[in-house]
C-alpha cells in the first residue's frame, strides 16, 4: 500500500512539473561580443492578446539591461517572430488542467548585422505548459528570458 501511494505521489510530480519548459532549436550560433548595439523589432504574426505582449515586452526590456541597446546606432538587428500563440482561459485551466490543452508560444529570433542584413544567428523556441500549475504570465516571461539568455551567452 505505501509503494502504492509513492507511486502516485512521483506520477503527480511529474505530470504537474515536469512539463513545463521550452525547446531551443539553435538553428545559428551567434557569438556575442561586448561592442555589439542592438536594436529589438517584434513581428506578431499569431495574433498574440495585449496582455500577453505587455508581460513579453516588460520582462524583454528587463533583460535588455544585461546588453547595449542603441537604436539610433545599431549594429545588430534582433528580429522576433512569434509564429504561434496561445493561452488557455485560467478558469479552464484550474477546473480541466491537461484536458484544455496547453500553453504555447513559438516564435524565431534572427540576429542580423546593421547594415547589410547578413544573418548572424538564429534560433526557435517553443515553450509549452500543459500543467494547471504554472501561471501564463511565468511561460511568457520565461520565453522573453531565453531569447536574452541566446543572445548574450549563445546557447548552441
């Protein structure tokens, strides 16, 4: 009987908390070096909800501490392309978890050099949260986190 309840517990462990994440596909390496100036553009092509984009955009610009911005003198472009975007409602999320699908958000980011366009890195992150404990807000700040993360310590 307590093998039993151990089991249970582990398997609830791991369906609650070990499904939330995202997925680096380093498609380019970018090697980030101390003179680099970025400027950050933002592309929505899934329609992602104002809410969502005001958290992205809060926690992106927290981050962009940790490098040089300079959008009258770049000469690094980051582009980010969010291709995919959604969110299940919260009280679908409390009431049917896994049952009402998961959060996702998948976007590219392509690193290019200012002028000519040359393409310096690139990755695709997909982040998910099918579990009902983990907030949205948490999935999309940690998504903002990683596109920095890329940039600054090039995850290849």
């Amino acid at each position: 009987m307590i093998y039993q309840k151990r089991i249970a517990v582990s398997l609830a462990l791991v369906l609650l908390c070990g499904c939330v994440g995202t997925n680096v596909n380093v498609l380019e390496g970018y090697s980030y070096a101390t003179d680099d100036k970025f400027t950050f553009e933002i592309v929505d092509r899934a329609n992602v909800t104002s809410k969502g984009m005001s958290i992205f955009e809060a926690q992106l610009n927290e981050r962009k501490k940790e490098i040089v911005i300079d959008d009258s003198n770049p000469n690094r472009r980051v582009t980010i392309v969010f291709t995919n975007y959604y969110m299940r409602p919260g009280a679908a999320r409390a009431l049917v978890g896994v049952m009402a699908g998961a959060d996702n958000i998948t976007s590219t980011t392509t690193i290019t050099a200012v002028p000519g366009g040359e393409t310096l890195g690139e990755v695709q992150l997909v982040s998910k949260n099918p579990t009902a404990t983990s907030s949205a807000r948490s999935l999309i700040e940690q998504h903002a986190n990683k596109i920095v993360d890329y940039i600054v310590s090039c995850l290849d």
